[in-house]
C-alpha cells in the first residue's frame, strides 16, 4: 500500500476518532550508540512548492514522541526519525495522531501519522507524503520494517523528502531531480543538466518547462528534460537547483567551480 494510500485510509477515521496532540512533541534521544541511525539528506517542501526546511544531513537516531500524552518510542532509521532530527535542528514543528497502540516499544509506532507540518495540516486527500530517493514508502513514517515493510531501513547518503501531496486521481504531483554533466567544472564553463520527475512509484520523465539555476544563470529545459547553464566565473561551491510550478522542486547539487 503506497503512502498516499495509507493516508487516505485514515481520512475517513479521523472524522470519527483521532489521539491527537495536546502539547508541542518533546523528544527525548536515545543513549545507546546501538540506537545511531543512518545520516541522511533531508529536505521538506511544503504547498506550492516552498521550502519548509532546506536541504540537509541528519542523523535519523532512535528517539520518542510524546502523543495525547504518552510517550512513543521511535525507530532509528524511519522517516519520522528524520523528521524528528530536523526538528531538533530547529525546523518545522509537526502533529502526530496514533491510529494504533505506541508506547515503550517502537514495534507499536508503526501507525503513528503525521497529520499536520510547518502549520500547514492535512486537507481531504491531500496532505503530508514521504519519499526515499524518489520512492514514496508503502508503511508508516515511523514503522520499524522499513518503508517497504522488508526490514530494511534507511541507508547513510539516502535523500529523504517529506512533501506536501496535492492528491488527484490517487497519486501526489511529481518530485524533481537534476543531473548535471559534470559535479567539478571550470569558471565559465558550459554544463549541462537534465531535469526528470518522478511519480510515487519512483518512475521518471524528461520534464519541459523546469527552470534551472546555478549561481547568477538561469535556463528553461526544453523537450528532453535537458538544459545548458554557464559556471559562474568565481571558484567556490555553487548549489544547482530545478523547480517548476505545480511540481516539488529538487533536492539542490553540489557543483564545484575551480
């Protein structure tokens, strides 16, 4: 079951029975080094495309959540892991329902649901989805069998997006990614990218109408997804980024200019 799929589930139980968030959710780490879970690129956009927390790495450690009053173990590892770290990082608060039983033990998270982000909450179908390098999970952000349910979880250098999902016909809109030709160029040089979407199975296409930017540059991809941009002519380290209106901009590159 995909994750949009899980959230429209509890659509309808929410009209009728929720656990919700008396307080802001304090956490509390877990000391065991055994409980470090992997570091991961994180990033969270919310509606219309804007960035709710940038683009970061995160340690997504075990650590617990306090909900209507009990407090919830939490898997290292998961997506809410992730989304717990950025917190404690300063980023957006978020409000959790538990549509199971959590407690002391994680294995009973796994139907903890975030409804609400940023102050921006749930609304119908649409609403706040997750994806692992382009895919969206199939469990809950906090299910200690991984977001496939096979067990595993998260890998160090994994990209986690949280993003807002404007629902229709029971899919999210597609998620940016930019490639570029080259990661180390020359001041001045030509690179050149290509921008693809990709839907909740983790499926890409060439996307038209992206635009690009790398330092003062800017450019429109045309037919195949591809553009060209020109290096800035400073050496230093310059982010290469990809949005387009109505889809969820790219996690930023790294392009080194010397």
């Amino acid at each position: 079951m995909s994750a949009s799929s899980y959230r429209r589930l509890f659509v309808g139980i929410a009209a009728t029975t929720a656990l919700t968030l008396a307080a802001p959710i304090r956490f509390a780490p877990a000391a065991s080094s055994a409980a470090a879970g992997a570091t991961v690129d994180s990033m969270i956009v919310g509606k219309h495309g804007s960035i709710l927390s940038r683009a970061q790495p995160v340690t997504a450690s075990a650590t617990s959540v306090h909900v209507g009053g009990k407090r919830c173990a939490v898997a290292a590892g998961t997506p809410l892991a992730v989304l717990a770290a950025v917190r404690r990082n300063g980023g957006p608060a978020f409000a959790l329902r538990d549509y199971g039983r959590c407690g002391a033990s994680p294995l009973n998270s796994g139907q903890l649901f975030i409804y609400s982000l940023g102050g921006e909450s749930n609304s119908g179908q649409s609403g706040w989805e997750y994806k692992v390098d382009h895919v969206s999970g199939s469990t809950g952000a906090a299910d200690p069998s991984g977001t496939s349910g096979d067990g595993r979880r998260l890998r160090s250098g994994a990209h986690v997006l949280w993003f807002w999902c404007n629902a229709f016909a029971g899919a999210c809109q597609r998620t940016l990614d930019i490639t570029p030709s080259a990661r180390t160029i020359s001041p001045g040089a030509l690179v050149n990218v290509t921008v693809s979407g990709y839907d909740n199975e983790g499926q890409g296409a060439p996307i038209v109408g992206a635009i690009v930017t790398l330092g003062s540059d800017f450019a429109s991809t045309g037919a195949r997804g591809s553009a060209a941009l020109i290096a800035p002519r400073t050496p230093g380290r310059y982010a290469l980024r990809a949005t387009r209106t109505g889809l969820v901009p790219s996690f930023p590159e790294t392009i080194v200019v010397r």
